[in-house]
C-alpha cells in the first residue's frame, strides 16, 4: 500500500470491466463502449483510435499496431498489424544514394500503414458492435476537436520540428504549436474513419484516400503504390514467451522485439535480483548491462519473421546463461549496440479486460514523435516511419527490401501464473519497451509490487552509451553508476509510460497507468 503522505496513484478497482490507458478520453471512450455491451476488443480500438485524435505525435491512421488478446479457456492469440516496404524499394538503392541508414523523415522512411486493417480485420472476427460503433468516438473527437493535455503538449514542443509540408498545417493551429487546453481538430480524419466505418478496410486502402497517401508520397520519391495499399494483410501469429521465477510473460513473436524483452529476463534471472533491493545502484547497473547484451543480439537477429533464422538460439537460457557471464558487477562494459540512435521514439498502449474475461493488450504507434512528419495532402493523414528501423547492411536479416516488414519496437505484454493469464501490461518508449518489459516482471516477481507500484518506481536506461537515471534515484546511486563507468545522465523527460490491469482471483479488476503520461485507468 502506498504511502497516502506522499503524491501518488492508487490502483484503480472494478468488477466489470476496465481500461488502462494513456490518455482519459481514451479511457472514457473504451468505457462507454463496454457499457454499450461491447467487448474487450471493440473498446480496445476505439479507445485507441481516440487516442490518435488526443496524442497525434505518437499515434494515428497512418501507423502500424500489434495485439495480443486472450478469451477463456483458449491460448493467447496475436495478430501482427505492421506494414510493410512498398514493393519498389530496396536497401541498394539507397545505398547507390550514398545512405547508410534510412533517412528518417523521407518518403523511404514511410512503409504502408497496417493498422486499419487489423483493426477492421479484428472487429469483424473478434469484436461484437461493428465498425460503425467502434469508430463513432474517434470521428466525434476529430470533428469537434479535444483539448490539449499537459504531457502532449510538452511532447508537441519538441517535436514539432520534423513536421513538414502539409503536415504544418494539419498538425499546428494557426501556425504554432496548441498549447495545453487548446482545442485540436482534425477533420480530414473525421473523414476518413467515416469512410472505413462505411466501407471498410477499403474505405482507406482503395479509392480517393489512398490515392491521396500515393500521390503525396510519390511527389516526395517514394516508390509507394496504390497495389501496395491494396495488397496490405494482417498477419495472424503465434505469441512466444519465458518464465521469470513464479511468472511467465507472453510476448509477440518478430518482427517486434519482444524476444529481447525474453532475452534480458533470462540474463536477470541468472543473479538474486530480489537481494539487490528495488532503487540499489547493483540493480541498476545489472540491468543496463542485461539490456546492453540483450538489445546487441536484437540487433543481430531480429527482423520480417520470414527472415529471422536465430530466434531459438535468442530465446535458449544456454545463450543467456554465457551472456551472463559477460557482466562484471562491478564494471560497466562498452556500449554493445546502438539502442536509440539519438532519436525520440515513443507509442501509446492500451489494455482493456471486459465482463466476460476477454483481456486486450493492444499497442499502436507511428514511431517517432510525428512519425516521417509528412502528412497527405487532402486528408492530413501523419505517416509512421517505421521504414527507419530496416538497416541497409548487405544480406543483414533487417535489410530493407520491398514488401517486407522492419524490425518494430512496439511490444504487447501479458502475463500468465500457473498457466492463467492474469495480467495484460504493456511499456511505451521505443527501445526502452523490453527493458522495461524486464524491469515490470522483475518489480512484481522479485519485489512483490502491486502492478501501480510497479510502475510508478523510477526507472534507468543505458542508452547508446549515456546511462539516462530518473530524478526518483538518489544522488548516491548515481555517483554509484558513475563510478562504475557508466556516463550517467538525468534525462529531460521521464521514460517511457505503461498500463497494466490485475485480474485478481476474487474477480476484481485492479487497473494501473504511468504517471508519466497523461492518462488513467477507468473502471465500471
């Protein structure tokens, strides 16, 4: 129980259904849908297509989900909603160009957005009220506008500047950035989930609206087709998973990278994390090197699951049992991999769990802040630049070629005890996600904190060589990691966000959010 002394959350308690997100609007939406007698997934999409209205620098129409979802006595299933490369594109001609990674706001960046059709793809199979209910919030927040919130405006400010083009004019009001409480329409997307909710998935991949995405890609060198609209296809999956002592947190397979986040638990797993005590500096530094190990070997395997060759030797406790005899506790090592490459990424998650037991982990993002910063021209749809996270290095598993899917860094979660799923989670924050995966089981499993506390503990990240320590570690456990090696920084925003809700034994639903963001847990 925390301590009612100090500024915090309490977990938020409920019998019939809940949402756990990061925004309210996207909260409150999920909400009044299961209250319309919708499931889990129904209110899992809407809220998250709300959400593309409320935070537009982190999500929208034009990005890509993954999802996880559990019903009864059934396994986890997962569906893949990333898109891929337009046809026409490959890794040498951007090479000839004189490249070495794929410039991240250029046309080359943008791959075909996958997540309308999974979500239509998921309403018609999984959902009970249909599109037009679904996507009724989301059109009414477009067209009457929301105001800003706190935390997105101050994400606004500083990534305003990769808008371009038309983006400036869909995505300012009047010219400058909204400050907080100042209204944000977004009409032309009011008009395009009109059309999906009338004519479906081809409402948005056929027709006017995607001649508007091709024609505003081509005219800035993209290679991108009104075939490769057309041809977009979710992809059903098969989850994979690990144990973390007495739990097991289930993962979306590649081409996102929640092997990593499986990986870095098995490093853990290998030292008496649970003696190290939650906030210590020996903590700390333990899982900046697991993660460093970790995210190298994400680096070297992960991609377009029809090209990943190792995942087996990632995911074998052998690999991550030498892996951990490469940490010296007391030293930190050189930097293993680039993480981040100095760009902000970030995402929005959301879970839902509804009267019946159906529980949604749901995670839909454009990639960097405002994504590629282009918008299309007559409907001011932002589009992800997902294409940044393919590599141009020959015969690379993560190579860019034309129709194939990046390596992703958004990751759903659950988690399973005794072989029942009794958690969805999920952590935002680009390539923060698996360590933050880790650091969640190991606050719950080692520490025997409520999910709320578990997410409230501050967290530390060794980010291409600058270990990034937030404002709640003490002064001492910094000087600690510095004297260690580690080049320690205090980061201008806190990292990452999450949301996770509790299924609790007696039939409580116990809902957690990061404070970090601006969103809550709402239950009825």
């Amino acid at each position: 129980m925390r301590d009612f002394h100090l500024p915090g959350r309490s977990p938020v308690l409920a019998t019939n259904g809940m949402c756990a997100t990061s925004h309210p609007l996207g909260a409150k939406a999920a909400i009044d849908i299961l209250e319309r007698g919708g499931n889990a997934m129904d209110a899992a999409i809407a809220g998250a297509l709300v959400l593309g209205i409320c935070e537009p620098q982190m999500t929208g129409i034009g990005g890509d989900c993954f999802v996880l979802w559990h019903t009864g006595d059934d396994d986890i299933q997962a569906l893949n909603g990333s898109g891929r490369a337009p046809a026409a594109l490959d890794a040498s001609d951007l090479r000839d160009a004189g490249e070495t990674t794929v410039p991240i706001q250029s046309a080359h960046s943008v791959t075909i957005p996958g997540a309308i059709d999974a979500f239509c793809h998921l309403s018609e199979t999984v959902g009970k009220l249909g599109l037009d209910a679904i996507l009724s919030p989301a059109i009414k927040a477009a067209k009457t506008g929301v105001p800003v919130a706190p935390r997105v405006a101050f994400d606004w400010i500083r990534d305003e500047c990769v808008l371009q083009g038309k983006a400036r004019e869909y995505y300012l009001v009047n010219g400058q950035v909204p400050k907080t409480g100042q209204i944000f329409h977004a009409p032309g997307q009011a008009s395009v989930l009109q059309r999906i909710a009338d004519k479906g998935r081809d409402g948005f991949y056929a027709g006017e609206i995607a001649e508007d995405m091709v024609q505003t890609l081509n005219a800035l060198g993209g290679r991108h087709t009104l075939d490769d609209f057309a041809q977009v296809s979710c992809t059903p999956t098969t989850p994979i998973s690990g144990s973390y002592k007495d739990i097991e947190i289930v993962e979306h397979p590649p081409n996102g990278h929640g092997a990593t986040a499986l990986l870095m638990m098995n490093i853990l797993s290998q030292f008496d994390v649970a003696s190290m005590g939650p906030l210590g500096s020996q903590r700390t530094h333990l899982e900046a090197e697991a993660a460093k190990l970790a995210y190298d070997a994400r680096n070297r395997f992960l991609a377009d699951a029809d090209y990943v060759t190792r995942l087996d030797h990632m995911l074998s406790m052998d690999t991550a049992k030498a892996l951990a005899g490469l940490i010296d506790p007391k030293k930190a090592m050189a930097n293993a991999t680039s993480i981040s490459e100095n760009i902000h990424k970030d995402t929005i998650y959301i879970t839902t769990v509804d009267r019946d037991g159906m529980s949604v982990s749901l995670i839909y993002s454009i990639f960097n802040g405002f994504g590629s910063g282009i918008a299309s021209d007559k409907f001011g749809i932002l589009f992800q630049n997902r294409g940044s996270g393919f590599c141009l290095e020959e015969s690379h598993p993560n190579e860019l070629k034309g129709g194939k899917r990046p390596m992703h860094t958004i990751i759903p979660g659950m988690v399973r005890k005794n072989g029942k799923v009794i958690m969805p989670f999920g952590v935002m924050g680009g390539a923060y996600q698996p360590a933050g995966h880790a650091r969640f089981a190991s606050n719950i499993a080692d520490f025997g904190m409520d999910p709320q506390t578990a997410i409230d503990l501050p967290r530390a990240f060794s980010d291409n060589g600058d270990m990034k320590v937030e404002r709640g570690f003490s002064d001492q456990v910094r000087q600690d990691l510095s004297d260690m090696g580690h080049n320690v920084s205090i980061p201008d925003t806190p990292i990452g966000g999450a949301q996770a809700i509790l299924i609790r034994d007696d039939g409580v639903l116990e809902g957690a959010s990061d404070p970090r963001k601006d969103g809550c847990a709402l239950g009825y």
